[in-house]
C-alpha cells in the first residue's frame, strides 16, 4: 500500500511540475545588497541583538545547571 501511495504521489508532482510554467530568469543584481541588507537588520537594534544573545547564553547555562544530574 505505501509503495502504491509513493508511486501516485511521485506521478501526481511530477505532472504538477511538467504543467508548471517555465520561470524566465532574473537578470543579475547591479551591486551587491549584503552590507544594505545588513545594516537594515542590524543597525538600529545592534545593542538590543547583543542583549538577546547574552539573555540566551544565560538561559542555555541555566538549563544546563538543572539538568545535570545528581552524582
């Protein structure tokens, strides 16, 4: 039964996939965006993402500190 249902499905998505409308490609970016997009993420908030990750170490120990067991 579950090679039968694989079968169906495999021929089901291929078919959706033969149907589907060949995409035109994306001619290639003029600059390159990471510094742009990193500055967007990051800039204004760069104190409050330290803060989250010390807030995260602490509850990482933490859940370490209780559980560890009892020797």
């Amino acid at each position: 039964n579950g090679a039968v249902v694989a079968a169906a499905v495999f021929v089901g998505l291929g078919g959706f996939l033969v149907r589907a409308p060949h995409l035109v490609p994306r001619p290639a970016a003029a600059v390159d965006a990471t510094p742009a997009i990193g500055r967007a993420l990051v800039g204004p908030f760069a104190v409050t993402l330290e803060l989250l990750g010390l807030l995260l170490v602490v509850a990482l120990l933490g859940a370490l500190y209780f559980a560890r067991t009892d020797e």
